[in-house]
C-alpha cells in the first residue's frame, strides 16, 4: 500500500538540512531504485528561501513498516524534523 510521510521541519533547518541531506537522498535513491518511490521533495515557503518539511509517498507493506522507515531517516535522527504524519495514501490521477 502506498503511504504518505509529511515532514515538517524545525525552524532554522536549513543548515541540518544542508548536513544531512546525502544521507536522506541515498535513502530516498535505494528506495527508488527497489521501485518503491512514487515521489519525494521538499515542500518549500512561500516567497522566501528555504523549505517548511518534505513530503515522500512510497509503498510500503503497512503502517508500522513506514513509519519504522520514517523513523530511521537521518533528517528523523538527527533533529530536521519537528514533526512527521504518516497516512495510507490512493493516487487517483493521473492514472
């Protein structure tokens, strides 16, 4: 099933971000490489610079299995995010 991770980060991420962030890719490259990603970034401010959270939908076998993966991200682990939702996820379009 598919499932959406919504991040948001703490404020003043950017520097963490910049730190972490081949880790987090490799992750994210691995994952798309199994052909479970389905799309993956992060969600930017408005009008400004830097970024709010990011945003990941990918397959996983259930809720528990996405949110151990989610827990183990390095921007998890090492403080850029603030808070993570996790949800079952349906893509309706396109087809």
């Amino acid at each position: 099933m598919l499932y959406m991770i919504l991040a948001t980060d703490v404020d003043d991420s950017t520097a963490l971000r910049q730190q972490h962030r081949p880790a987090h890719l490799a992750r994210l490259e691995k994952m798309n490489a199994e052909g479970r990603l389905v799309l993956a970034g992060p969600t930017p401010y408005p009008e400004q610079e830097g970024v709010s959270g990011s945003l990941i939908v990918a397959e996983f076998d259930s809720l528990d299995a996405a949110e151990a993966w989610a827990g183990q991200d390095p921007f998890a682990l090492e403080g850029v995010y603030e808070e993570v939702l996790i949800k079952p996820f349906r893509i309706t379009l396109p087809l």
